[in-house]
C-alpha cells in the first residue's frame, strides 16, 4: 500500500537503534527524506548512510541530546519546517524500589520522556497547520497506560505526555494534523539487552534466560518480547495520508500483555 508521504520531510529522534531506528527505516521506504538524532555519533552516522544507500532518500544525522535546549535547536535547524515528527529515547533505569528514586533521575526522565517531545511538537506545528499537514507520533511505553512500580521513571512522564499529546490533538485536527502515541511492552533493544545483561550478569544467568524468567512473572502471552522491525510499519502508517481520521490515540503495541478492551 502506498502511504502517500514520499517528498514529505521527517525528524526522527532516536534514531540511531531499537524502535527509532526502524521508524526511521519504514519512513524512508515510503520515500521520506530524514533528520535523525541520537546522542551517539558513530552508531547514528552509520545508520543515516545505509538508510540513504538502501531507499535513495536524504538521511541527516544530527548527534546531540535532544533533551537540551542546545540539542533541540540544532536539530531544528537541519528542519525546520518538518511534515512528520516522531519521538523516541531510550528508556530510564528501572525502578524496583520507588523509594530509591533520586531528584535528579525525576529530573532527567521529565526532560527527556516530557519536556522534549512537547518543546518539539510546539516548535513544529505552527507549520503543519499552515500548510494543512502534519503527522506526530510519540513511541513512549505501556508504563503510561498501565503503571508498573518497575517503570515509574518511563510511565508517569509519558503518561503526561499521552494527555498532552491528546489534549493539543483536539486543537489541530481540523487542519490534518494528527498527534498519536505508540506504547510497546517489553521489546529487544539496545537498552533491554544492556539492562538484562547486568542482571543476568550479577545473578550468573544468561540473557535469554533472565527475559524467559521475566515473561513467565508477567505472563506475557505471545511468549516473547517484541522485535523493533514491528513498530516501524505501525509509524509508517500512522504518518500516512490514510490515518488523517485517526488522532488523539494512544496503541498499546504489547504482545497481550495487558487485560483490557480499549
């Protein structure tokens, strides 16, 4: 099915692996022309160039946190008048304990998993609406909808960010502007591996093993974690001329995980 978004320009932050990167990916299959972002220059680099050799559009990558001021100016810069936003990081660390949440672990989960995504969305949609199309997609976290001491630092912020996103939806929706949510469960990313690894590491088990004991305690019922290649089609089509009636969503993404029927 052709999305109808080839020509269209897109800034894609965290881009450079996991679920971003395959967004990113879905894009320029579709023809769209990318800003990425990630902190990381070399794995971010790398990225842009296979993208722009595999699928023949211009992938620029920006390496900076788009958590700051400073970040988010240069990425502006590179495109300032974008048709598709979409937002992702990695996740904060988990939090067994909510006792043991530092200020400063608040401070930097607000900043990244909030107040990024919101600066980014007001920077850019003045010029959706003017030239009546515009297409905003936040991957956050299942934390969001369903609260999980374990994932407080990545749900509340998100949760805050889905009701926001939801709220400005309404404002925009008559000049085909679309604002969505994606909420993966557990998926197999960088920072889940990096996470996973230290544990199985302190407890002498194996990766495998510590995500096979993990969907057992959560009975996740598709008997795994996700793959970052199934979020990137879900963007593509939510930044497409064909979801311009669907807005103000939030799309659990979870393998069944959760029990509910909306």
């Amino acid at each position: 099915m052709d999305m109808g978004i080839r020509g269209r320009k897109a800034i894609v932050n965290g881009a450079s692996a996991g679920m971003g990167l395959h967004a990113a990916i879905s894009l320029a299959a579709e023809g769209v022309d990318l800003v990425m972002s990630a902190r990381g220059d070399e794995r971010l680099r790398k990225a842009a160039s296979d993208i722009e050799s595999r699928f023949g559009v211009r992938a620029v990558p920006v390496a900076v946190d788009h958590s700051t001021a400073e970040g988010r100016a240069k990425i502006l810069a590179a495109c300032p008048d974008p048709d598709i936003l979409v937002g992702t990081c990695s996740p904060p660390p988990m939090t067994p304990d909510y006792r043991a949440i530092t200020d400063e672990q608040w401070r930097g989960a607000l900043d990244t998993g909030l107040m990024s995504p919101v600066h980014f969305i007001h920077a850019v949609l003045d010029g959706m609406v003017e030239r009546r199309f515009g297409r905003i997609v936040n991957i956050a976290s299942i934390a969001a909808k369903y609260p999980l001491e374990l994932r407080i630092l990545s749900g509340a912020p998100r949760a805050a960010l889905a009701n926001y996103g939801t709220a400005v939806a309404r404002r925009v929706a008559p000049f085909n502007v679309t604002i969505n949510n994606v909420l993966p469960g557990m998926f197999h990313t960088a920072a889940v591996q990096d996470q996973f690894e230290a544990r199985a590491k302190s407890l002498g088990t194996t990766y495998e093993q510590e995500v096979e004991k993990f969907i057992e305690l959560h009975q996740i019922p598709a008997k795994r974690f996700g793959q970052p290649e199934e979020i990137g089609p879900l963007v593509a089509l939510l930044c497409s001329v064909h979801s311009g009636y669907l807005t103000g969503q939030s799309i659990v993404v979870d393998g069944a995980t959760t029990r509910s029927t909306f």
